[in-house]
C-alpha cells in the first residue's frame, strides 16, 4: 500500500465512530467479519459509509488486484409463461395470457450460434416454469445446445428451474443434476435466492424456492463439481440484517464447497413488480437508494471477500454511470455484454439490450482500472490495455432491438406463442 492510500484509510477511519472504526479496522487485519460487525456496517451514513467504502476498495485491490472484468454472453428466456406469481416478477405470464410465448429448442439453439459466431464464450439460460413441462425438457434442451455449440459455455436454470425438472421428471436433485452435468451443463445461476429468509419469501413470493431446496440445489451442484453464482435481491420488504445473513449464509456454504464463482447484488427494479404496482405487498420500499447499493457492494467485499473473490456491479441494475462507481467501492466485476436481457427489462429497468466489450472497456478505463475479459468461471482471457481496442461485431450494432429482438417485441408477436397443451 502507497503512503497516500494508507493516509487515505487512517484519514477515513479517523473521523468515524469508534465501534465502526474498530469492525472496520479488524476487516483489514484480515479478521473475518462477523454478524455482529455486519449488523453494525450494513446501516452506516455520512463518513462512516465513506469509511466503509474505502476499506472495501482496499480489501478489493489486496484480494484481486486492480483488474475488472466482464464476460462477452448473452441472455436467453426462452419463455415467460410461469405458473409461479412472484410479487416481484413482471417478466412472467399465465398460460392463458396472449403475452405468454415459448421458444423453440430450435430457436433457442439459433440464438446461441449467433451469439457464439459474434464472439460470445457464454449464454445464460433462465426462464419461467410453463405448466405440463416435460421433465427432462431441460436436459434435452442442453444436449441440443452442446451438440450443435460443443465450445460454448451452458451457464444455465436457477435453483427454482432444477427443481422443477426434478419435480415434473420424478428424479432427485442428485440425478437430475448429474445429467444435466452429463449432457454438457457448465454451470447455473445462483438466481431464485432474493432473500435467503425464509419469512421474507413468504411475504414477496410465497410458494418460491424456500431457503433449505435452495441450499440442496446450490450444495448438491457444488458436490458434482457444477460451479453456481450467488445473488441477494434486496429493496423491498427486508431490512439491512437480513442482508448481513444472506451473506453469512453464503459464506459458510462457500467455505465448505468453494463453489460460488461470484457474488451479484440485484435491486429491486420495482416500478412494474406488481407487488409495487399493483400494492400487493404492504410496505415495499421503491427499490434500493444509491446510499443502500454503495452499502451492499462495499459490506459484500468485507463479508465475501476473502473466500468468493469476484462482486459484480450490475450495469443492468444500476445504469452505467453508477455501476462504474461502485468499482471504488468493492466490486470488480461488470457482468456481461448480454445482447438480450428481458426479466430487468419487463420489470421497468432502462438498460439490459446490449453493452458492447468497447463500452464496458472504456467504463473501466475511467475508473482507473484495467479492463479484461473473463470467461464463466473468471478465468482471464485477455487483458487490455490503453489504447488495446480490438474490433468486435457487437461493437458495430447500431440498433440492438432490430437486430437481436426485445422482450417488448417477442410478447407483441405471435410467431413464438404459448399454446397450452
């Protein structure tokens, strides 16, 4: 650490309160912080958030240095219809709706090979759960993917998605994952966890996933050497310690597993949650402040840090501009180009078509960092420095919509249409 960065830190520390000085000053010492340091971290304003922030730079920069990252992918909901009604889900429909549509296995494979042929390493496949699905539709359809796409990483169903196969299929969790690991699965999204409270679920999405099947998928995965990400979604209903216990939880999971790859906060995107809009819900807050973002990513460095080293900053979530600021407040991921994201999208977010790896390089660079690309499992693939912009076709996308499609478009249409069986 430079003489300046280590007045930086003493300067921080020295104008706060001694409680938060000390759980602040333990984090750098290398302590584990503690639920109790949590408690006392995850509400902190003014200078003692400034504080808080710094040290999370800090731990940041000694865990993994000053490079970010972000993976060139893109998303696939290959359906919206759901039998599940989520309070904060606007992306799904009821089979009886028009707006419901349901992609091929075919079209979903095409997709993936455009993606593949612009340059992308991954696709991310996560959608609603139709009514009568067949229960090995989700093996089918990767096997389908890696027959045609042998190269391309599978980063595919949530939690709540495996467990449905298993549920419509008959087998175990155990089984079903290691067919789908067998047919060429990479890896899954660590999704369907919001808050991993179990009085909370109940109140914003009862008959979701509970917390224990959650624990199974995401254990179960990581025992068959299946890597998941870790997400929180927060802004809603819970208060800051559930924060603080979520991130406990997933860190005792993670040191008996070494499974999680990342960690993503998501906040509630909550103008078209129809526990927001429709006032389903008593006392949903309008998402989460900048004030509560900067807090989570920076007690998700100290919390996380340690053992599950990459914190991704949502530019989907939070717009480009805030995104690059929490790279000074312990996040050093950007997540990934996309091309198509419609859950963020339906629910009322105004990004999720395309970044391109250019932009997401020169939102790095601004922050004085040095940008890479990763693949799903944050190996690095090439690091670019100033003035090192090599040219990629999503680049040169003009119109993202007209190119690739939207979520507004494809509910709009009838060429994909859900038909109950």
């Amino acid at each position: 650490m430079s003489t300046g960065d280590a007045g930086s830190l003493r300067a921080a520390l020295d104008s706060i309160d001694v409680d938060v000085r000390a759980s602040l000053a333990r984090a750098l010492d290398g302590a584990e912080v503690t639920v109790a340091d949590g408690d006392r971290l995850c509400r902190v304003t003014g200078r003692a958030l400034q504080a808080l922030a710094v040290v999370a730079d800090e731990l940041r920069r000694r865990q993994v240095g000053d490079t970010v990252t972000y993976v060139v992918n893109r998303n696939i909901n290959f359906t919206n219809v759901c039998i599940k009604h989520c309070g904060f889900c606007a992306f799904s429909r009821d089979h009886r709706e028009e707006e419901g549509y349901l992609l091929p296995i075919d079209e979903v494979v095409r997709r993936a090979r455009e993606a593949w042929e612009l340059g992308a390493t991954e696709v991310c496949i996560q959608a609603g759960l139709p009514p009568k699905l067949d229960g090995r539709f989700y093996i089918d359809l990767t096997r389908a993917l890696k027959a045609a796409l042998p190269d391309l990483h599978l980063h595919a169903f949530s939690p709540e998605e495996v467990l449905y196969g298993c549920v419509r299929s008959g087998l175990p969790v155990k089984e079903y994952l290691a067919e789908l690991k067998a047919a060429g699965l990479g890896t899954l999204p660590g999704t369907s966890a919001e808050i991993l409270d179990q009085a909370i679920r109940d109140r914003i999405a009862r008959g979701r996933i509970t917390v224990d099947q959650w624990i199974e998928v995401v254990t179960t995965a990581h025992a068959l050497g299946i890597r998941t990400t870790s997400t929180i979604m927060y802004g809603h209903v819970e208060a800051p310690e559930h924060w603080v216990r979520h991130m406990a939880l997933l860190r005792s999971i993670q040191k008996d597993t070494g499974g999680f790859t990342e960690f993503v906060p998501l906040s509630l995107i909550h103008s078209e949650a129809p526990m927001y809009s429709k006032g389903l819900v008593p006392g949903v807050r309008p998402g989460a402040t900048g004030v509560e973002v900067t807090r989570m990513h920076a007690l998700a460095r100290l919390m996380l840090g340690a053992s599950l080293r990459n914190i991704q900053s949502s530019w989907v979530k939070e717009g480009p501009k805030m995104a690059q600021a929490l790279l000074d407040a312990g996040a050093n991921d950007l997540g990934g180009t996309l091309i198509n994201e419609s859950i963020s999208t339906s629910a009322g977010a105004q990004y999720g078509q395309l970044v391109g790896p250019a932009e997401l390089r020169r939102w790095v660079r601004e922050a004085g960092r040095l940008p890479a690309q990763r693949d799903t499992l944050y190996t690095v693939l090439r690091t670019y420095a100033a003035g090192d912009d090599p040219d990629s076709p999503l680049d040169r996308v003009e119109d993202a919509e007209a190119r690739f499609g939207s979520y507004r478009r494809l509910i709009a249409s009838g060429e994909f249409r859900f038909t109950p069986r």
